[in-house]
C-alpha cells in the first residue's frame, strides 16, 4: 500500500484560524449536548434520585461492559423545536457481555419519559440501524407513554415502534427489555413485543390503562400492583420472564440474557490495527473557516487510516474527486472523498466504478463530503452531466456494501445524493460542527430567488423595487445559513450525530464493528446506465 506523506504546515497562520474557528464551534456544540446530558434539569434529576433510581446514561453505564466506549447517536434530536434536547430518550451502541447492542433508554427526567414526535424519529432511527446491522436491541423502559399533548403527531406513527420490535424478533434479532417503573399505555407494548422481559420488584409497572382510566372506562376500583405490578406480572400474567430485586439486579439480569444468546458476528474479522502516522488533533486545523475554500480529504484519509495507507484509484482521472482503497481499525474500506468541491462527468464515471468494484469485493464505502454539487453551465449540459451524475447515483442507490457518511464541510444540492446523504440509506451518518448542508449556498439561493423576481417583474412591465429586492435577500440568506448548519439538521435527525474531528477515526471504527455484525455482500446488479 502507499503511505501518504502530509504536507499539512502546522504552524502556518492559516492552520491556527481553522483551528481557533472550529474550536469555537465545538464549545457551541458542547453547550448544546450537555442540554440532552441535563435531562429535565436538576429538581427532576434530584428528585428522580432520591427516589432511589438510576438516571438514564447511568443505567447505560452500568449495562455496557466496563471500560468499553458507548457510541452516542442522534444527542441533539429536537433541537430547534419546542420539545427538548434530546428529544427524553437515550439511543446509541454499546457491548454488553461481548455483544455490540442497539440500546435505547427512556430519560424519565424529562416529563417522565413520555414519547413526543421526536422521541419517535430518534427511536425509529435507532430501530433502523439494529435491524441493518443486526444488533441485538437492549430497552431500558421508564415512560407514561405518549406526551398526550402532541398526541395527534405521535398516535398514527407511533404504531411503527410495534411493528419494529417484532420485526426485528421476526428477523432473529433479539429484543431484550427491562422496565424500571412505569410503562403505560402504548409504552407497555415495548415488554409486551420483547423476546425477553426483566422487572423490579416495587418499582416497576406496566399496565394499558393506569388505576384512573380503568376507574373511567369500567368503574373498576384497581391498585397498581394488580393492574400491573412486577410481581403480578411475574406470577400471574407471565409478563415478566425476571423478577429483579432492584435496577442494579435488573441491570445484572439483563446482561446475563445477553450473554445466553450465544450470538455472532457474521462479517469477517478484522485485520490487526494501526495508528494512523500522523495525530486526530491535527484534524482542527484542515479545514478553512471559508467553506469555498477547498482542502485535500487525503490529509484526513492520512489521519483516520491505519498505517495511513491509501492505494488510489485513477488518481490523474476525474481529480476533484479522490477515490481508493484502505484499512480502518482493521476492516477495509473503499473511500471517495471530494476534493474540490465540485463533481464533473469525469468524477461521476469514476465513482461509478469505483463503487462496482467495491460491490464486487464485497467492500464496505466511506463517503467523506466536501460538495457543492454537479457542475452546471452549457458546456457540461452538453457533456452530459445530467446522465452521468444520474450513472453514479444510480450506483450509490443500488450499492449493498454498508455505507458509512461524513460530512466534512459541504454537502450541497445533488452532491450530497451523490455523496450517499441521508435519503440513501448510509448505514451511519455523521457530521463535523462546521459542516453545512443544503439545496445550495445561502448567496446562491437568495441570487437565484431575486433573478427570477426581476424576470417576473420585466415581464409585468413593472418596476423593480432594489430596497425589497435586498432585504429579501438578507432575510434568505439568514434563513438559509441558520438551516444549513450542523446542529438544526442533526436536530432533524438528518444526521446520527455532530462528532468532533478529532474522534472521527473512533467513531468510523465503532460503525465498521457494528455494521460486520451482519453479512457483507455487495449488489449482484444495478438499474440501466445512460451512457
């Protein structure tokens, strides 16, 4: 394999700004995420904990095996809307006994841990990677169902969170979930569609209806532990497959289900590690604080890489896009990083290829965006851009290698489908704090909005009013910049996670571990080719 050789200057003025810049906003994403580690605050914490109960990441903490890192995902779900960071629910990937899980984690903390809208998104999210990349589920339950007020965005899709437990069960994927206190109404189902149920004695209670809405609907008089204690559960309807004496028994319960599922990976195992030759922490001064202003992805394949070793393929061919092949953590990987921002027929026609052959060794693909789209004009009119833009997402739609995303910078118009964004289906997707995402730049759109006003008025016969014109344009392209940035979209889920630089190498590790817990085959034919 070739060593890249970093011809980054460290001590350039340049490299201190992007560093200072990106810094800045990683203390902005920090304060953003400690909102979700806050949960409902410190009165509900508190009050939660005298209780005798374990907050959410504490229970995951005692879950996981001990020193083993827990991959986080979707942190700032809701941010921007009215509901919390965070969005009162805890999902991300951990090992428990040996065995890398799908945990999610009700944060009672937060209204007690009901579900509002985007307590599902996140949820089904995290359903659609278990069952991707066949990791068993671990739930750990403490909710009152859903957030009533918003019942009318949660009912109708909630329905899903049901379907996915018994598909997943369907699929031979396990679902294990233990109950800490209260699962009401449709948050009882989460037990009631598990294949293996853990309860604490005293604590927990599952039930459809809760002692008020039995008294309302039937005039029954019934306490919880008839309706649905632990015990009861565990002696009379069969519920509960354990009893635990408390959460940290529960929790101890849980991992021993895990272990007993005698479960293995199905991918190939990894090859031996390597660092990479050059530091992460050099990461924060690659990219400029101007986002038009290119840099060369190789110095970030040369800083996530094992060996930083990369074989490129048709290096002097369509340049402004950077393809080949490497080992990270052990696992091989093909990448396609841009260079320039821009793709052109040239570096559409050898992505296509690229990610053939990729499918063809059974290779999994690292997409690393930095795009500002297709190239557009008469003269790639003319050359076909449209045909052979359409050649390589034709070939990233039809791709069955597990896709892994980064977003570096840009990921603007058709580029980022191109780029394998999130309406196609990348395995795990992530994005570093200054990247920005969408249908194009905030100048670009506002221009275009104001060319199309001017034509309309020509048209009319009318004068054209500049004041309006330009506070039109200022109020776009606020609208568009705030958008576009990393944590509204992530808030959106359109990303898993906005992730420091620095632990890009670990994160990509983590997802290349969990994605090779299922089969890795490549497609064994593609949609028709425009050539």
């Amino acid at each position: 394999m070739t060593t890249l050789h970093s011809v980054l200057d460290t001590g350039s003025a340049d490299y201190h700004d992007n560093r200072s810049a990106l810094l800045g906003k990683i203390a902005e994403l920090d304060g953003e995420q400690a909102k979700a580690l806050a949960g409902g605050g410190p009165k509900y914490t508190e009050r939660h904990h005298k209780r005798g109960k374990l907050l959410a990441r504490e229970r995951i903490e005692l879950l996981v095996d001990r020193d083993s890192p827990f991959l986080e995902l979707s942190p700032l779900a809701a941010w921007g809307t009215d509901f919390p960071v965070g969005a009162s629910v805890v999902t991300g990937i951990g090992v428990v006994e040996g065995v890398e899980c799908l945990v999610v984690a009700n944060d009672p903390t937060v209204r007690g841990g009901a579900s509002n809208p985007w307590t599902l998104r996140k949820t089904f999210r995290a359903n659609d990677i278990a069952f991707a990349n066949r990791l068993p589920v671990v739930s750990l339950v403490e909710s009152g169902g859903a957030d009533l007020p918003s019942q009318a965005e949660i009912f109708i899709p909630g329905g899903r969170a049901f379907r996915d437990l018994t598909r997943l069960s369907a699929a031979g994927i396990p679902t294990v979930t233990a109950v800490f206190g209260n699962a009401t109404a449709g948050g009882a189902y989460v037990p009631g569609m598990s294949d293996h149920v853990v309860m604490v004695k005293d604590r927990s209670k599952v039930f459809l209806g809760g002692p008020p809405l039995v008294k309302m609907a039937t005039g029954e008089e019934a306490e919880d532990e008839a309706l649905g204690g632990a015990h009861m559960h565990g002696t009379v309807s069969g519920l509960a497959d354990y009893v635990a004496e408390d959460e940290v028994d529960a929790i101890r319960l849980t991992r021993r289900i895990v272990a007993r599922l005698n479960w293995r990976k199905l991918g190939p195992e990894p090859k031996p590690v390597e660092e990479p030759l050059y530091g992460a922490e050099e990461l924060l001064g690659l990219v400029p604080t101007d986002p038009r202003v290119p840099f060369d992805p190789r110095e970030v394949i040369a800083r996530i890489v094992d060996g930083s070793r990369f074989d490129e393929f048709k290096p002097g061919y369509g340049t402004s896009l950077v393809t080949g092949w490497a080992d990270l953590h052990g696992y091989p990987v093909g990448i396609l990083a841009n260079a320039r921002g821009v793709l052109f027929s040239e570096e559409s026609q050898k992505a296509t290829q690229f990610i053939q052959l990729a499918n063809s060794a059974d290779t999994p693909l690292l997409f690393l965006q930095n795009t500002t789209g297709y190239m557009v004009g008469a003269r790639y009119e003319q050359g076909g851009i449209i045909k052979h833009g359409a050649m390589m997402i034709n070939a990233v739609s039809n791709s069955r290698v597990p896709h892994l995303t980064v977003n570096l910078g840009a990921s603007y118009g058709a580029g980022n489908y191109g780029m394998c964004g999130r309406a196609f289906d990348p395995r795990f997707l992530f994005t570093w704090p200054n990247a920005k995402s969408a249908v194009m730049g905030p100048v670009q759109l506002a221009g275009v909005l104001s060319i199309v006003a001017r034509q309309a008025a020509a048209a009319k016969g009318q004068d054209y009013n500049e004041d309006h014109d330009a506070a039109m344009r200022e109020m776009v392209e606020g609208q568009i910049e705030q958008q576009s940035l990393a944590p509204f979209l992530s808030g959106r889920l359109y990303d898993d996670g906005v992730i420091d630089p620095r632990d890009t190498r670990t994160v990509l590790g983590l997802c290349l571990s969990a994605v090779h817990s299922g089969p890795i085959k490549g497609a064994e034919g593609y949609g028709v080719f425009r050539m």
